[in-house]
C-alpha cells in the first residue's frame, strides 16, 4: 500500500524515567520508617513492583520478610509492619484485624500503610471505625504508570473498568487525571487533546483543572509527545469482546499475560517447570511475531529456525581464531535466540492443540457472522449448544454479550431461554452476573416492536434535549443502545471481500480480526486524526451517544515539523486489548504516526467477563 | 566628610563604637520610662509601655494604660488596662506582646492591642505569684521564665506548644536572688542566678554551684548578669565595681574592666556584631552610660534622661523620652575607609571618586595607586560592603558611587553584589522613614530575611508599602504580592462597618484571579470572625471546589459541599462530605439528600457494600429499589448457611423480584430454592454432596451415579431442554463408559441434536468401537465427518462422492496418507475428475 506521504514512524519517548521516578519515591517512603521491618503487599501489587524494585533494593532498604496481604503472618517478630496496598476497604479491614490481634496479644509494633496510587477518605473512615486510625501512619505513593513496554504503559487498575461503568464509582478518574497531568509535565505538553465518552471528559477536564492549580511552567518546552486522545471503553465493546487471533492476543487470551510477562508452563516448556517470560520489544523473536496475525506465525518461526541453524552451521569451516570470536560474541545470542525460538514455538503448539479442541473455526466463524449480522439464528442456536455443552462460562457469556452488543438487545425470547439455559448450566448466582450485564448495557433486551430506527430516533431526542441528555448521563450504561449495525455501516468496518484476504501482507487494521472485521475504536482514532477534529462524524457520534471533544491547547502552532505532532498518547479508560494495540501499530506504520498506549489496564474479553462475574464469595 | 569620624570612640587598638540618633521620638511622652513598664522587640521592633503601672492604689480612674509605639514613637495602638496586675511585658519571635501578670496568666495582644489568647504559666505559679519574670528566643521559639515567690523557677521554652517545666529548688535560698538570666546551651535551656557570691546552675534535673574562670576573688557579690544576643557571652557585674565577661558556658573568661561604680547599673547589655572579634558590653546607669570591653579603657557617655537599653543582633538602641539611638562597633569595612589617614583599596578608591567629580587629575592618580596593587575588585567590594553599614542616604550614596566608579575600571566585575545592595538599601531607607518606623541595619535584614520583613509589614497592615517591594524586588507572586493581597483580604473582612457584599465585591475587585490567592482561607477568616454569608460569598470566588468544601462543612452548609465535592470531580471529597453527612443527618433525611445526587449515592453504595450491608437494604428500601433488594436477598443468600436460612432468604427475593416486575428473575429463584429442597433430599437419600451444583450438574452427577430416574424426574419438573438433556446424557454415560445404556437412550426416540455428538463422544472416549454404530446415522450432510471421526476414510470418501462435493473430497483427501489409502485416493481423484468435467 503505497502513500503519498508515507513518513517513518517518529520513535517513541524514553519512559524509563517513570519506573525511577516510581522506584525513588518508594525508597524514600521506606526509609520514612527507619529500622527493620515487615513488608505486607497486595497481591495485584506485587507483579508491578517486582517492575519497578526487586527484591533485593527492598532488602537494602532494610525490609525483612515480604508478606502477601491476604495470608496471616504465622508469627512476625518484627516491630514494625509496612503494608504496601490499594485503598480497598476490604484490606484495611484485614490491616485492621492484624493491629487488633496484637492488641489483644499485648504487642505493641510501628504500622505504616502506602496506599498506591492514593489515599482514599474511605479508607481512613474504615481504619478509625476499627478504632485504629491512631495506630498507623499513612503515606501515599503515586505509582500511576508501569510503562510495559517502548509504547505502552498501564495504570495497573483493572477494578477501574468494573468501579466506573457498572458501579458508577468515580473514584479512579482522578487517579487518571494525576496520571495525566504527570506525563503531560515530563513529555508535554500536548498540544491537541481529543476524546470520545464520560469518562474521558470528566477526567480531561479533571487534568485541566490540576493543571491551572500547579500552573508549571510548560513554555517553550519542546514537548515528545504531541497529541492525546482519551476513549471510554464503553465506545466499543465488540472489539474487546472477539477472540483475538494476532500472537499477542492469542497469548494474552491463552495465557493470560500479566504486567508484562507470562508464565509458560510444562506444555509449553516441554519440561516439567513452568518459565517467566517477560514479553516485550526487548525479546527480538516475540517482537517480530507479536502483531502478526496467527496463521502466518507458524511460517516465520520455522523461517527463523532455519535462519538459526544456518548461523550455528557457519561453525563448521571454521578455523581456531574464528571459533574463539564466534564463541565469544554471537554464540550468547544465539542461544538466548535459540531459547526464545524454542518457547514461543511450544507457545504457538499450545494453543493450537486449545483452540482445535473447543471448535475454534467454528466459534470465529459465528463471531463473524455476529458482526456482520448475517445468519443470526444458526449463531444463537450455536451459542445455545455451547452453553448446553458447558463448554466454557467465559466464553459462553462473552458470545451472548456479543450477539447482544451487535443486535441491539436479544429479542426476548431468545434473552429468556438463554438466560435459563445458562443459568441451569452454571447455577442460580449468575442471576446477578445478567443483572450486571443489564446494567451495564452489555446483555440487554430488545423492547418488543423496536426498531433500530426507532431507538436511533429515541436516541437522537434524548441528545438534543439537553435536560434529559443529564438525567440518561447519570445512568447512560441503563439506556445505553449499541448501534453496532448503524455504526458498522457509516464506518465501514465490515470490509468487502472480493478474493482471499491476505493476512501476511494486510491491506487494513481488520487484519487482526482475520480481515473480517476494523476494530472500531481504532477506526475511530484514525477518523479523528485524518480530520484532526470530529467534523464530519456527526452521524457516528450520535449513534455513539456523543460526549466528544477536541480541543487545541497552544494555538496555532501545529507546526508540522515537529516530531511530537505524530506522536499520539492514546488513553483507553477501561482498558484496551491486545488486537487495538497492534491494530493501531499497523496504522502508525502505515500514516507515519507513533501510538502511545496508556490504558487503566490490558484487558481481554475473558478478564471484562470475569468484571462482571458475581461470586458467590 | 571630613567630620564623618567625629562620633568615632575608640575602644583599645582595634575597635571604634560609635552611637547616633535613629529617630527624634514622636511620642511627646509624660511620664518618666522609669515609672513605666517597658518592652521594646528585638530587629527595631514596636515598643509597649504600661503606664502608672508603679502606682499600686487601684482606683478605677488611674487604670494603667497600655501603649504601643512604632520605634519612632508613634502611636500604633492604646488600651486601658483593666487585667490584673502586670509583672513583665515581652514581645514573641512573631511581634505579639505577651503580658505577663502576677498569677502567672499570660494574656497574647497583637500589635495593635488586640487580644489574642491566654494560657497560664501553672498552679504554682499561681499560688505563689510571679516575682519576675523574662521573655526569650530560642531555636525553639519564644519562651517565659518565671521566678516565683517561693523562688522557684518555671519556664516554657515555646509558648505555641506549651510544655512547662519546673526547675530544681536553689538549696537555701531564702531571699530572691539578686539578679538571673536564662542561658541555651546546646538546645537545652537553663537558669543561672547569682546569690550574693554565689553563682547557681539550673538545668533539668540539678542544680550546681558555678565559679566563672578567672574571677578576682575580691570581686564581690554578684549585682547584674547579661547574656548575649546569641547566647555565647556572658557578662557580670559585681557590688565592686568590676565586670566579669566570659563565654556562657563559663568555662573561659575573654576580658574583665573595673568600672569602680558601685552603686548597681540600671541595665546592663551586650554590645557585638556577628563575626567580629570585639567583645563589649554597655552598661547604664540613671545619667551616666559606659562601653567596657577588652581595654582598660572605657568609652563614657552621659546620660541627658532616662534611657532604656535595647540589645539588638549588632549593637544596642537606647530609648530614652526624646530620642532614640544607636550604639555599635563600627565594621570593618566602614573602618578601612573612613578611618583617618587610611590607604585601604576602599579609601583610596572612594577618594579617586571624589576627585573625579572635581575633575581632578589626582582620580587617576588614586586609581593607579590601588590598580598597581591589583586591588580594584576588593576596593569595589569594600565601598558596596560599607555602604550598607551606613544609615545616612548621603554616604551610602557616595560609597555606591565610588564602587560603580571603580567597577568600571574591571572586566566583568560581576553586577549582582552592586545591584542587590542597591536594592536592599532602597527597601532598608523606605522602612526606616519615621512613618513606618522599623530602624532595622543591613546585618538584621539579613538575618532576618525578606519574607519576614514582609510578614511584619503585614502585621503592621502596611500592605501598600509591602507590595511595593515585592514589585520592586521582583518577587514571585505567589511569595508575594498575592500572599499580601491574601493578608489585606483577610485583614478586610473583619471591617464589620461594610456590608457583605461591599466586603467581598472589594477583594474581588481587588486579587480578581491572582494566581496563588486561596479565596477558601480568606473565607475561613470571614466565617472565624461570625460572617459566615461573607464567607459563602467569597467561597464563590474560588475556583477550585475542591478547596471550598471543608469550609462549608465547617459551617454547616453540607448540602452545598456536597454539590461543590461532585462538581470538583474528586470523589474522595465527595466521601469526606458523605460520611460527614451522615453522622449529621438523620437516616431519612440523609437518604433523600443522597437520592438527589447520583455520584454521591453509588459511591454510598459501593462503601456499604463492604462496610454496612444492613444500610444498603434500608437504602433500597427507601428508594423501592425491588431490583437490588432482590439482587441483595440473593447475595445475602450465600452467607446462610442454614438451608432453612437460605431458602428463607430466596423467597425474600422472589418477592421483591415480583414487586420489580421482574418475573424472569423470580422465577429462576423460585426454581433454585425447588433445587435446593430437591437436592438436600438428594442428599440425604445418596449421602453424597449435591448441594450448590447447578440443575446441570446435579443431573449430570445422578446419571453419573446411575440414578437414571431421579434424573429423569428432574428433566420433567425443571423442563430442561430436550437438546441440552441429551448432550448432558450422552456426556455423562460416556464418562461412565455405560455404553449399552448410551446405545439404548440413542434408539429412545429420535435424537433432537442428531447423531454426530453421539460419535464425536464416542471418539472423545476413544472408542471408536461404539463410534461407528452411530456414524451411519448421522445426517447426511454431516457424513463425511462422522467417518473421518471414527477414521473410516473409505467410507467418508463415498459419502463425500455422494455428495458430489468437491470441499468434501479434498477435506477427505487431506486426510489420506500416501501409502497406506492408496484405493481411496484413487477413488476420490477419479470421482473429482469426473465432476470437474462436467
């Protein structure tokens, strides 16, 4: 695909300083309690600080024994306890019972709390009514971002997609804001802001309000990073909810990556212990294979096999002198090469062996068919054997969600048996998983004689009468419609098919969807950036229930000479998946933009499922 | 210029102390400084007097009065005294005049005679009265000693965070001892007091007996001491006359002087200068005022009136009814220049200056003469350093002129030093005009810093002034200008002859959208002094909402601070609101105000969750929310562990589900709690656990156990469906390998989701025996995989070949291996061939 002013992708800023920034501050939070102590962590903390500090500058910060908060210390002779926690209730209630045990017991330590990324009143209201508010100190650190890779940093929260959309707790815009205005002060400052939902826009006008109350001096700045586009996942569910078929999807979908990194166990390893990898650009064999779509990563690895055993051929002929440079320098790299090649093949013949058993072909194949709108009865009554079958709660949820997104609602006789269907196969507690559902506008209900005009005609009053645009605002996911056709259509997110896509040279960002399907919310950012406004999208905007904005911070200097114009700090609240991550790759490769990931969290439509999910715990 | 060292008093070889006046006082004072109590702050502080403050009859019309004056003498405030006896008058670090009376109550003005607090200094002291007492600075803050009639001592070291400490008894002390200070030594604050001869210790925990090193035994009783203002030096005079001076931790004497007056000095004081070597001290009597330092030789001054000794940082003012001056060793730069027949660089150059604007040659000659010396830069230096120790404009402008005119004659001589001098002597000049009276020297505007001298400016409410010099100083605005508008604005708002709307239109109009003005801190101000609609008024003002809250909270305005907390965006001012809200609400009403703001509500919600389940019922309830009553019924459900406690709890929600409409939720909970009642039968006929599994389960593990009629029964009552009852049979069957039973169901009646699963579980189960009785019944178009299934290739290819389906034929191909389906291969070529040739 040849462009008219095809430019080279601007590289991205170094966000190594983050994790020092991150790292600093929590030596220095240490060190506020001299002495010896206990360290208590949360659990969904300790990958991200194994990121940020190992082990061993804990232990030089005079850290004792590493607890996970959840497990009771059997017997601590530490006088002093430091909890490392996320403000949740439910662990300053298990802070709590520990003080009081020791009360009890006559003991009498130092309790020190570092919430991250901030302290919450809540918390401090939860601590006082266990009466031992007087007890401990409280310390903030403001960990907002783990840069995961070159271009993608996570705020690590993923109870913000569950607290936001289905509760309605705002809590962690701020938090969103902060982390904004921290970017916005080292790579800043942007000078073109755009957003689509909410959430972006309470938490843009958030930032903005941080930023008049510091008022740093941002100018003449050069700033690294140009523009910022902030989305609520809410714009686009489809997207998160399809299986992902590029490698880093599929890993992700498989096995569930984690801040990075992922545990490949006896199957893949083809031992009997399981490996960390950390996944990232540094890995020079994952980096080549993680945006490419699956069918033709088998292909290339055994290239590179070939490639490998050809470097390890070249020993042969070698004389002494060359065996010793070769030894030296390449023979390491080799290996390391070697050692990767060998995973992410055990990788790759893992989840084939997965996806042939659960009938892949056949469960993207009516994803397809969902988003096209094609054959939805044949698709229903697949999702129906599928929950019969018990195949998987996960999947079976994420399907009828997707037939829901996509249809506008089920009809309800479809809603209804379903609904029992599943309920039978997986017990009665889901009930309040659909309730959930409903609310948050992800498994709902056609109103009986409704049309897709009609709900647009609906939709389209309620946004220009303002007044009843602030009440639906308040409960937007209860009225929430998709519109998934209507907006299919206007963008054409459907590509035509005339012959065989093909994955290994795609033409488009549906490649990542088997040439089947334009991930929406990256059809969206493209739009917005080619216009660089959202003239033009009106239609699209009020089948997506609007609240956009685009707003030019320094004006009139859109100089385009600036590397910083192309680079683009994309801000999923909510979370993004790995499919939107390499689908706008391939866009910035394609118009010579660089794509900067900021995201509450990764996310996946199992981890969305499981959000949703009400346990019986 | 030729007189300038006419007022110069040498001292020994070294040292010149000189005194001149500061100001003529304004005050056109009655009565005698003696008959008054007296406190005059350090850094050219305000002074307070208490007048008839002698006359110990008290009738009402002679009340004491209580003045206080800038240091050139004018009136800055007056109150009738009508507290109690007052013992002590001293000024805090902070200019607030602390009135020490004779219970031991200290009563807190500020300048301008408003009172501010009280505190006592204890029950001893109050039982005992206070016989002395003395105000001093320490790193600690502002501290009170007080002697007792019982001659003990007490003393806090920082009032603003009261600790009171008693001191050790003196052993044997009958009588007051006739003359104590209070030392800090190392951080630690003790009391010395002399007895006759004797010298006493103080500290925490003992009391010791002292000699000073190199005392003439002869020397006599102790009569005064005096204590440096920084605490090093120390000072006694005895009943002969002679004077002891040494370093405070009496462990090294620096010099002695006879003065042969022994009639006891009205006050005695230290007179140094940071970082010199000169030791003096000035003592004073009725009409006669002497310098006694490291020479045998005094420096004497008469008195003309009554006189009050002011001990400052570099030298001492003395105050007396019509004037008031300054006493200090002369600095060495000053010296170098202005000492008679000097040739320092700075003499040289300042007389090189002078000549020019004669437009003499000899300029050039002086010049070349400090230039051949390569002296030019210290010379400059010198005449800047100098001109900062001179209180006349005239000479500070001439010293300026000499060293711009010298820097002239140097490459890059750095500018800084010139123009900060420059500036700083422009802010010293205007501060010590009369009109604002603070005769501070450049040694104490740097001590004292800038940002402090604009906070006494403040205090003095001379905000115009300050925030000239902030201009001129070019502060940042925060620092400085907008601080000083803040204090304006807080001063204004206690102007209660305005109007609120005046008030707060005024400050507006005025800070408008100054960066750094809190518009909630003038607010506090307002509600502290009872205005709180001014203070909501100026609250309006400020644009952070966040900043808004906790004063409204504080006023009781929380319906406001709710709305202000949303707008701001930070939910966790929205939960401080909340929470606050309902501890202060009641229930009901706390509810309904929640029902109008959404944010607030969930975020309500979402904390009940975890912390009070029962309010989130009771707030349903409110709201008839049936929905989430049901949904919480059935949450709840889950913590019962009675079946009893459970089902109970379901029917609850099948009831508020009814109430919701929603009949597809009560229904399914109706069913669960049949389940239920089904299962613990289950239970208890099988003795194993069939509580909690899904209908599914529960009927997939009875076929698992052979309970085919149970199963069968549960199929009937629950209307499970017939395709997922079949898949759930035949699944279950194949785990159990009941294959004869499997091929029995099959032939039941026809199957309603084919035959296909029938053969793929069979394969699932690796029996690929009972797999091909079932794969000629799939359906046709099923065929072809069926057989590749059960690994009958011969058959798929005819099916396939049936068909006529060239997909088929290939997928059958796919299958094939070379060498071993050689005959279907063929077969299905031939068969493709054909078709394609039609």
């Amino acid at each position: 695909m040849a462009f008219a002013g095809r430019r080279d992708a601007p590289e991205p800023p170094d966000f190594a300083i983050l994790k020092r920034l991150a790292r600093d501050q929590l030596i220095y939070l240490l060190e506020q309690l001299p002495g010896r102590k206990d360290l208590f962590i949360e659990a969904d903390l300790m990958s991200p600080l194994d990121r940020i500090a190992n082990v061993s500058i804990l232990k030089q910060h005079e850290v004792d024994k590493l607890y996970k908060v959840e497990n009771r210390p059997t017997s601590s002779t530490s006088d002093q306890f430091c909890f490392l926690v996320r403000p949740r209730i439910k662990t300053m209630k298990y802070i709590a019972d520990i003080i009081n045990a020791d009360k009890m017991a006559g003991r009498s330590r130092k309790y020190k709390i570092i919430f991250s990324p901030q302290k919450f009143y809540a918390c401090e209201m939860v601590l006082e009514e266990e009466g031992v508010f007087g007890d401990v100190s409280c310390d903030e650190w403001s960990f907002y971002l783990l840069p995961l890779d070159d271009d993608i940093i996570s705020m690590e929260l993923p109870e913000f997609f569950r607290d936001y959309f289905l509760e309605g707790d705002h809590r962690w815009i701020n938090c969103v804001a902060r982390a904004l205005q921290l970017l916005n002060s080292l790579y800043g400052p942007f000078s073109k802001a755009y957003g689509i939902g909410r959430c972006a826009k309470m938490s843009y006008e958030l930032w903005r309000d941080l930023e008049e109350e510091s008022e740093s001096d941002s100018q003449g700045r050069k700033p690294e990073i140009g523009n910022v586009f902030l989305m609520d996942r809410d714009t686009d569910y489809v997207t998160a909810l399809c299986s992902q078929v590029v490698y880093e999807g599929l890993v992700d979908d498989t096995f569930r990556i984690k801040c990075g990194s992922v545990d490949f166990g006896p199957d893949v390893t083809s031992s009997d212990k399981s490996i960390k990898v950390l996944l990232n650009s540094q890995d020079k064999v994952f980096s080549q294979i993680r945006n490419e779509h699956f069918s033709s990563v088998f292909g290339f690895l055994s290239q590179k096999s070939r490639n490998l055993q050809a470097q390890y051929d070249r020993r042969r002929g070698m004389d002494i002198k060359q065996m010793k440079n070769f030894v030296s320098q390449e023979l390491k790299g080799l290996k390391q090469e070697h050692r990767l090649l060998s995973l992410h093949i055990g990788a790759c013949e893992s989840i084939m062996k997965k996806k042939t058993k659960q009938d892949f072909q056949e469960m993207i194949k009516t994803e397809h068919s969902l988003l096209e709108g094609f054959d939805i009865r044949e698709s229903t009554s697949f999702i129906e054997e599928h929950i019969d079958r018990q195949v998987s709660p996960i999947e079976s949820l994420r399907l009828m969600c997707l037939l829901s997104i996509t249809e506008n609602g089920l009809i309800p006789k479809d809603y209804r048996s379903l609904k029992t269907q599943y309920l039978q196969s997986y017990g009665p507690e889901h009930l309040l998983t659909f309730h959930n559902l409903k609310r948050i506008g992800l498994l709902t209900e056609q109103s009986p004689g409704e049309t897709l005009t009609a709900v647009e005609s609906k939709v389209s009053k309620l946004v220009t009468d303002r007044a009843a645009g602030k009440i639906t605002d308040a409960f937007n996911s209860l009225a929430r419609k998709s519109n998934f056709r209507g907006i299919s259509k206007k963008l054409g997110l459907i590509p035509r098919v005339d012959g065989e896509y093909d994955l290994k040279m795609p033409r488009d960002m549906a490649y990542v969807f088997s040439g089947a399907y334009i991930p929406l919310s990256c059809k969206i950012i493209e739009q917005v950036l080619e216009r660089k406004s959202w003239l033009g999208l009106e239609e699209v905007l009020r089948l997506l229930n609007g609240n956009e904005f685009s707003v030019t911070e320094s004006a009139g200097e859109d100089s385009p000479a600036w590397e910083s114009q192309r680079i683009i700090l994309t801000v999923f609240l909510g979370g993004c998946t790995f499919s939107e991550i390499a689908a706008l790759r391939f866009l910035g490769k394609e118009k010579g933009y660089k794509f900067i990931f900021l995201t509450t969290a990764i996310t996946n439509s199992a981890r969305m499922m499981e959000a949703m999910i009400e346990t019986k715990a | 210029m030729d007189c300038y060292t006419a007022n110069w008093n040498p001292l020994g070889e070294e040292a010149f102390y000189r005194k001149f006046e500061l100001y003529a006082m304004e005050w056109s004072l009655k009565e005698d400084l003696r008959d008054c109590l007296v406190a005059a702050a350090p850094y050219g502080g305000p002074i307070a007097l208490l007048k008839n403050s002698g006359r110990k009859e008290k009738s009402p019309s002679a009340r004491p009065l209580l003045e206080i004056y800038s240091a050139s003498g004018l009136l800055l405030a007056s109150i009738p005294w009508k507290s109690g006896q007052l013992v002590h008058l001293g000024w805090t670090a902070s200019e607030d005049l602390l009135c020490i009376q004779e219970d031991g109550t200290v009563l807190i003005y500020n300048l301008f005679c408003e009172f501010k607090r009280h505190f006592s200094m204890g029950n001893e002291v109050l039982q005992n009265h206070v016989l002395e007492a003395k105000v001093f600075h320490t790193e600690y803050g502002t501290g009170v000693a007080i002697l007792t009639g019982a001659h003990r001592f007490s003393l806090t070291t920082n009032i603003d965070d009261l600790k009171l400490r008693r001191m050790p008894e003196v052993p044997g002390l009958q009588k007051p001892p006739s003359c104590w200070a209070v030392l800090s030594q190392d951080r630690v604050t003790i009391v010395l007091l002399a007895v006759g001869q004797d010298l006493y210790l103080l500290d925490n925990t003992s009391c010791s007996v002292v000699t000073p090193p190199g005392m003439s035994p002869a020397a006599g009783a102790y009569l005064r001491m005096a204590v440096s203002f920084n605490y090093r030096c120390l000072a006694l005079f005895t009943d002969t006359g002679y004077i002891w001076m040494g370093l405070s931790t009496l462990k090294e004497k620096l010099c002695e002087f006879n003065s042969s007056i022994r009639s006891p000095p009205k006050q005695m004081v230290w007179c140094m200068r940071p970082r010199s070597r000169q030791r003096a001290v000035v003592v004073a009597w009725d009409h006669q005022l002497m310098v006694a330092g490291n020479s045998t030789e005094c420096i004497q001054f008469v008195l003309d009136e009554d006189s009050y000794l002011v001990p400052e940082l570099d030298g001492v003012r003395i105050l007396s009814r019509t004037s008031h001056e300054f006493l200090h060793e002369i600095p060495e730069a000053s010296q170098e220049i202005f000492k008679i027949a000097s040739m320092a660089p700075g003499a040289l150059l300042l007389e090189a200056q002078k000549e020019y604007e004669k437009e003499s040659q000899k300029a050039d000659e002086y010049l070349r003469e400090i230039k051949d010396q390569k002296l030019l830069p210290e010379a400059v230096s010198q005449c800047i350093e100098a001109a900062g120790y001179e209180h006349e404009p005239e000479t500070q402008k001439s010293l300026l002129r000499a060293a711009s005119f010298g820097k002239c004659f140097i490459d890059k001589f750095p500018p800084e030093s010139f123009v900060r001098m420059c500036q700083d002597l422009r802010v010293l000049n205007a501060i010590r005009d009369y009109q604002i009276g603070i005769p501070l020297t450049f040694t104490q505007y740097k001590r004292l810093t800038i940002e402090v001298l604009l906070d006494r400016l403040v205090l003095r409410r001379l905000y115009p002034l300050a925030i000239r010099i902030c201009e001129y100083l070019r502060l940042s605005e925060i620092q400085g200008v907008s601080r000083i508008l803040a204090h304006w604005a807080c001063y204004k708002v206690q102007q209660k002859d305005k109007s609120d709307e005046e008030v707060a239109h005024a400050i507006n109009q005025k800070l408008g959208d100054t960066p750094g003005i809190s518009y909630s801190e003038i607010a506090a101000r307002a509600y502290d002094c009872g205005r709180t609609e001014l203070a909501i008024k100026l609250l309006e003002y400020e644009p952070r909402s966040g900043e808004q809250v906790p004063l409204l909270l504080k006023m009781k305005r929380s319906k406001l601070a709710l709305s202000k907390a949303i707008e701001s965006g930070d939910t966790d001012l929205v939960y401080t609101v909340v929470l606050h809200l309902k501890n202060e609400l009641n229930r009901g009403t706390f509810f309904m105000t929640l029902q109008n703001q959404p944010v607030a509500l969930s975020l309500y919600r979402q904390f009940c969750k975890h912390q009070e389940r029962k309010t989130l019922k009771d707030l349903y309830n409110q709201d008839d929310n049936h929905q989430e009553l049901g949904n919480f019924h059935v949450h709840s459900s889950y913590s019962e562990q009675r079946i009893e406690g459970r089902v109970g709890a379901l029917q609850n929600a099948v009831d508020a589900y009814y109430k919701a409409k929603n009949e597809f939720a009560a229904k399914a909970t109706e069913d669960q709690i049949k389940l239920l009642r089904l299962q613990r039968h289950l239970q208890e006929d099988f003795d194993k656990p069939y509580l909690d599994l899904s209908l599914h389960d529960t009927v997939s593990n009875l076929i698992l156990d052979g309970h085919h009629k149970r199963a069968e029964q549960l199929y009937r009552e629950f209307k499970i469906p017939d395709k997922r009852y079949w898949w759930l049979k035949i699944s279950a069957l194949a785990t159990r390998g009941d294959w004869e039973e499997m091929e029995k169901f099959s032939k039941s009646k026809k199957s309603p989701i084919g035959y296909l699963p029938f053969v793929e579980i069979s394969v699932k189960h690796h029996n690929r025996y009972e797999a091909k009785k079932y794969a000629p019944r799939v359906t046709p178009e099923q065929r072809v995989k069926a057989f590749i299934l059960v690994g009958d290739l011969d058959q798929a290819a005819d099916a396939a070949i049936e068909h006529k389906n060239e997909n088929e034929m290939n997928f059958v191909l796919s299958k094939c291996t070379a060498s071993t389906d050689v005959a279907v291969v063929e077969k299905l070529n031939r068969a493709r061939a054909q078709l394609l040739k039609k």
